[in-house]
C-alpha cells in the first residue's frame, strides 16, 4: 500500500489484524482496507485526487476554531482545544456556554494565556491549537460553546458531559434477581388480533406475566418497516429505527373507530372473515395484514381528521405537538411513507430510494418538498399514525408498571437500518452505502454474515455532533425500562464487508467508544432505562470489562456458556452484571437444538459449505447435550428419571422445564426466557444467513395469548421461577 493509503488506514480506524472467535488471529486483506476506503468516498484509484481529498481534510480540520462536538466525562474538567491563527490567538475571545436549561456563562479569554499543543503551517500562514480551560461546572447534558469576536461567532461546538455508568434500579443494585419474558410481538396470537400481535396483546401479556411474577417483557425491535412493502419484515433490517412500526396499532383502539360511520364501512366491507382469515393463518402475512390495517386507519383518519384535526382542539394541539417534537426525523418518515406509496400506485420501482426517480433520492430534493407540499393530507396520515403508535405503546409501557414490573418493558435497538430506507434517504452524508456491516465467520454463521445494513460513517457521525446517535438511544429508551443494543460492539467497531464482495472478505472499522458510551450512560439515566448489550460472537474480553464498568449489561446464553473442556458453567458462575438466556430469536428453540432441527434446516437451505463441516456440528451437538445433562443432574435441576445418557434422552417437559428452572438459580441479575420454549414449539423463528430459503420473522406462537396462562404447566413453572429467582436473590 502507498503511505497515504497506510495513513488513512489507520486514521479512519481500518483494523489490520483481530482475533476471530476461535481464538485465532486473523489479517485483514490490503485489497479489502483499500475498498472500505473506497467505501468512505477516498478516490483511491486517483493519487492526485486522493492526496487533495486528505490535504482538504487536513486543511477543514484546522480552520473550524473549536470541534463539532466534546464529550466530558463526569470526573473531567471543561477543557477543549482550540485552533486559532497566530494574529487571531492574540485577541480578546468572548467564550459564550448555552446550558441546557438556558442559562449562559461568558468568559473573556486569550488563547495565548492557555496551553500550546500543535502548531502547524497552512499556506505560509502558522495556526496554533491551545488547550483551552474553563472554570465553568457543567451540569450533566448537552450543551452549546460559542467562540465570538466581538458581535461575530467564529465557530459553536456540542458539549455532551456524561455520567459514570448507566442507569440501574435501586433493586437490582442491591442484589434482586428477577425474571422475564422475550418475545416477538408479531408472533403472538390472540382471539382479538388483526393477524399479528398488537399493542393491546401487549399490555394482556405485560398483565399476566406480572401476575405470574415476571418483572419485564423483552421485545423484538419494533421500529418502522416499509407500509408499501409489507413483506419487507425483517425487524433487524427496519426503514427507521427512530419510529414504530405501525402494524403493531391495534386498529380497535383508535379513536373513531367505534364511529357509525367507521363500523358501517367496516361491516359492509367484510373486514371480520377477512381477520379470521388472517387470525387462523400460521405465519404473519404481512401483506394481508398491511391491506386490512391500512385501509380501515385510512378511513379512521378520514373522519378523525375532519373531526378533530382541521380544528382548534385538543387532539389537534396535541397531534401537533408531536409533531413538533419528532422534528425533521419524523417528517422525513412520513414524506418518505407518501412518496413511496405514490411510486408504488403509479406502478414504478419503489423497494427504497435507490430505485426511486433521480428527483426524489434524497429529503432534501426540491422535488420533494412539492411532493409533501402537495400531498401534505396524506403525509399527515402516516405523522397519524406514527402518534397514534406512541400513543399506544406508552399505554402498554404504563400498563407494566401499574402491574407492579420492576423494569416493564424493554425494546431492542437493531444494529442498522436497511440500504433502500427513510433514515439513509434523510441523512445520505451519514452512510457508507456501498458497504455492509456483518460478522465474520463464528459459531453462529460459519460462512460469515453479510445484513446489507450501510455502516454510519464514524467521522461524519462525529461532524454530525453525535446527533443521529443521541437521537437513537433516547427515542428507543422513552417509555422502556431497559434497553437491549443489538451487536453491541457496533459502539467499538463494526465488521465492514464492500458491496458484492463475501462477508469473510471485511474488515473492522473502529467508532468513538468512549464517547458513545458516554452518551449512551446519559441517556439511560435521563430515561431510567437499563441498559443490556448483546456482546455475543467475536468480543475481545476487555471490552466486555469497559461495557461492564459503564454499567451495561452483558448477554449471556446458556447454550454459549461452556470452559474449554466443553463443560456448561454453573449458573452461579453467571457475572451478576449480566442477563441469562438461554436462546435467542437467530437460535433454534430447546426442542429445534434437543433435535438438530437446526442442523437440517441449516442444510436444506445450504448454510455449511460441505458435508464434513456439517458432520462435525452434529457431533458437536451430541457432545454438548450430554455435557447439558451432566449440569443438569449435577445441579439436581432434573430428577433421575431422565437417564443420564444422552443416547436415551429426547426432549421431554421435564427437561424443557427442567433447563429454564436451572437457568433461574444463576446469578444473573436477569433471566429472560421465551414464550416459544414456555409452549415446547420446535421451529424457529429466524434462520442467519437465509432470505427466501425459510420464511423469516413470520411464524406465529402456536397457543392464543389468553389460553397461555391458564396452561397449569405453564402456571407451575412460573412458580418456580420466582421461587428460584427469590432464593438466589438472598444468597
């Protein structure tokens, strides 16, 4: 590689070399490192191109006075750097500080009274970079540093001081260990739903597992997907990750729907065998649904509209209130929504903006602005329903802690959104979107995974004052007792893989974890929300100590938890600073892994490369089944008459129950288990690595949600999951 090419390697974070999750140190390809560059916008194929490109950067750098954006620690004092030129540093500068309550400090300073740190030569004239220090005790929050000159501002910078660590309840701090549910909510099924689980099945199930001892209930993410492609539904591959997802809407619970004019078109439009059609059906469709969901909230909001939001009301000052508050993140869904409807009615190419008319491929498109100007009745619709989602959500979240829930609800933050959706087409400066992120391969994808998620781009991320992020952490925490961070290291550094290229040829790409560890500690403590980092795959284990101190907690999975004698720790052994399970939505279910169910659909869809690979899983798996007996009966978690030989035992009740009882004696602060092992279903929900080869993010729970608790098993087992969780809490 050239030295310009070497140096922006290391300067944009491009890691060389990282231990897989086997364990083995691994090199990162020159030809991948030049790519990712590529991917970052760097003329690489151009040395003159590419030379100007980093001396205007250099230059950029240095003539905006002060940086986009400062994170202070709690323990840190308010100093930041500041790049003047030599005649400007001598200058009487008005230092303004807009706190986030309004008020304002000013300090007159000289930059020459302050520390020298750098001094460079720009086109035959010397800039100086001081250290500048002030005596001003800055709250936690975000704040505003204004340089001025006189009446002119020279340059503003974002100041973010962070607390310590995340939040955690009082409870769980002084050693309470509870249980909960996860679940995806599109699973459930109820005797009242339109087809997919709602927010009303959500506030019936938060009730009942209160009711049973549970102190959460875990969800999938439940960000926006795309209303003119409904069967776009991968919840990990949203449009935006800002907003709902409006099919969670109980369409029943919007107000006018119980109208006569509403009922009337309802009744003579045979909605209801068009939803017992939908209700019956063992896998979501999400098409059928959509149609039904649309076309009643549109006639909803046609008459709501005319009622309420073409008038001096309080539903309208409160509809516009939010909004207000969404900002231009949730006017951009919502344009975003309308003009993707509209391509998709005038039968044009509509999966995402990259296929939309060259007038329209980005929010800021004068053509766009016509577009909502002109259809502004309609981009109101999808604002309706994006406050109306909140609003029903909120009620769920409500419901939980008048339940008694310690934590209530907690969400999950997916690592990125897809290439084709309404977050990149708002912000394209933000994203790489001629890159992947992914993993490399491990346990869980042996030929590596490739999402077809664009990466943000960490110094566009930084010059963007960490706003995007900001925004992210606090719309996901609203609302949420806990928070879930899908890939967790995306915070420290994310697995890049070059458009069209195999996931196995990527590479790592570092991020400002200091920084978003920081933000994301603000922002759980301004929510109260815990904070859960799924840290499973490849994770070097310093990072699982820093997430540790900063009070995160880490994702532990039983079926990952084994010493290198292939043995499974006792669930004392668990860090308390950590939530068990023991599978998740990407695994098969107790029954699918007591069956190598996996395993053969693995192989029907072609996940392994070849028949050893393949052998050598299976024996594998038979290995840790016995090694799971063995900690099972150890335990007592299981009685002898389930044979301690793995060639004689099947998946039995017994031993379902028997690993999820094992489970709740660990030391974990949390245990999360899923209603599909409640249920001894066998298929999974999602297979990594497949799209159309198994239908994904669409089979339904087998029970209704109303008959679940009223199982005398199912009953039982929750009894003994608080007893067990009650016990360990006093040891």
């Amino acid at each position: 590689m050239s030295e310009i090419i070497e140096h922006l390697v290391t300067s944009r974070g491009i890691e060389s070399a990282f231990v897989d999750a086997w364990g083995v140190p691994a090199t990162v390809k020159d030809e991948t490192k030049v790519k990712l560059l590529q991917a970052m916008g760097y003329k690489v194929d151009d040395e003159a191109g590419l030379e100007q490109q980093v001396e205007d950067e250099f230059v950029k750098q240095w003539m905006s006075a002060v940086n986009p954006v400062q994170v202070i620690k709690y323990d840190e004092s308010f100093v930041f750097p500041m790049r003047l030129s030599i005649e400007m540093a001598a200058q009487k500068l008005n230092l303004l500080v807009q706190l986030e309550d309004g008020t304002t400090e000013i300090r007159e300073i000289e930059a020459v009274d302050h520390q020298l740190i750098n001094v460079v030569e720009i086109e035959d004239e010397e800039f100086h970079e001081y250290a500048i220090s002030l005596d001003i005790d800055l709250p936690m929050g975000y704040h505003k540093l204004s340089v001025q000159l006189g009446d002119l501002e020279l340059a503003s910078s974002s100041i973010i001081k962070v607390p310590q660590r995340c939040f955690i309840t009082d409870d769980i701090k002084k050693g309470k260990k509870i249980w909960g549910l996860s679940v995806q909510l599109y699973c459930v099924r109820s005797r009242r739903n339109w087809g997919i689980g709602d927010f009303s099945d959500l506030i019936m199930l938060v009730k009942q597992a209160a009711s049973q001892g549970a102190d959460f209930v875990g969800l999938n993410p439940i960000h926006e997907l795309y209303p003119a492609n409904p069967d776009v539904c991968s919840p990990y591959g949203p449009s935006s990750r800002r907003w709902l997802n409006y099919l969670y809407i109980d369409v029943e619970q919007v107000p006018e729907f119980g109208s006569e004019a509403v009922q009337a078109w309802f009744n003579s439009n045979d909605m209801g065998e068009q939803l017992a059609t939908l209700r019956a059906d063992d896998y979501v469709d999400y098409s059928g649904v959509a149609a039904v969901k649309l076309a009643a909230l549109n006639e909803i909001f046609t008459h709501y509209n005319k009622k309420y939001l073409t008038k001096n009301t309080k539903q309208n000052k409160a509809f516009k209130a939010f909004i207000a508050q969404g900002g231009e993140s949730l006017q951009t869904l919502a344009v975003f929504e309308a003009l993707q409807e509209n391509l998709k009615a005038e039968g044009k190419a509509c999966w995402g903006w990259p296929v939309f008319p060259d007038e329209f491929k980005a929010y800021d498109m004068p053509s766009v602005a016509k577009f909502a100007k002109k259809n502004k009745k309609r981009v109101h619709f999808y604002l309706f329903l994006q406050w109306h989602a909140a609003l029903q959500f909120e009620a769920a979240s409500k419901a939980a802690s008048e339940a008694g829930m310690l934590i209530g609800l907690y969400r999950d933050l997916a690592v990125g959104v897809s290439e084709g959706g309404a977050e990149i087409w708002g912000n394209k400066d933000l994203y790489c979107v001629d890159a992947s992120i992914g993993a490399p391969p491990d346990v869980l994808g042996p030929l590596g995974q490739t999402w077809g998620l664009p990466p943000m781009d960490p110094i566009k991320l930084y010059e963007q004052a960490y706003q995007p992020i900001i925004d992210l952490f606090s719309s996901n925490m609203h609302a949420s007792g806990a928070l879930r961070i899908d890939h967790v290291m995306a915070l420290l550094r994310l697995w890049w893989v070059y458009k069209g290229d195999h996931a196995s040829q990527g590479g790592y790409v570092c991020y400002p974890v200091e920084d978003l560890l920081g933000i994301l500690a603000l922002e759980s403590q301004r929510n109260q929300s815990l904070v859960i980092g799924e840290d499973l795959g490849t994770v070097p284990e310093e990072i699982r100590s820093t997430l540790a101190e900063n009070g995160m907690y880490s994702y532990r999975v039983f079926l990952f938890e084994q010493a290198e004698d292939g043995g499974f720790y006792a669930p004392e052994h668990y860090p308390e600073q950590s939530m068990a399970t023991l599978t998740t939505h990407d695994m098969p279910t107790l029954i699918g892994y007591w069956h190598c169910n996996d395993l053969a659909l693995g192989k029907k869809v072609g996940l392994y490369p070849d028949a050893d690979v393949l052998a050598t899983l299976y024996d594998a798996r038979h290995d840790n089944k016995q090694h799971i007996l063995n900690t099972l009966h150890g335990h007592h978690s299981i009685s002898n008459s389930i044979s301690h030989n793995v060639n004689d035992v099947g998946m039995t009740t017994e031993l379902n129950y028997g690993m999820q009882t094992h489970m709740a004696s660990s030391s974990s602060a949390l245990l999360s288990l899923q209603l599909e092992d409640w249920l001894q279903m066998e298929q999974p929900v999602n297979i990594p690595g497949t799209f159309n080869e198994y239908p994904n993010w669409k089979r339904k729970l087998s029970r209704n949600l109303e008959d679940i608790f009223e199982d005398d098993a199912i009953v039982s087992l929750t009894k003994t999951l608080t007893n067990r969780r009650s016990v360990t809490s006093k040891t």
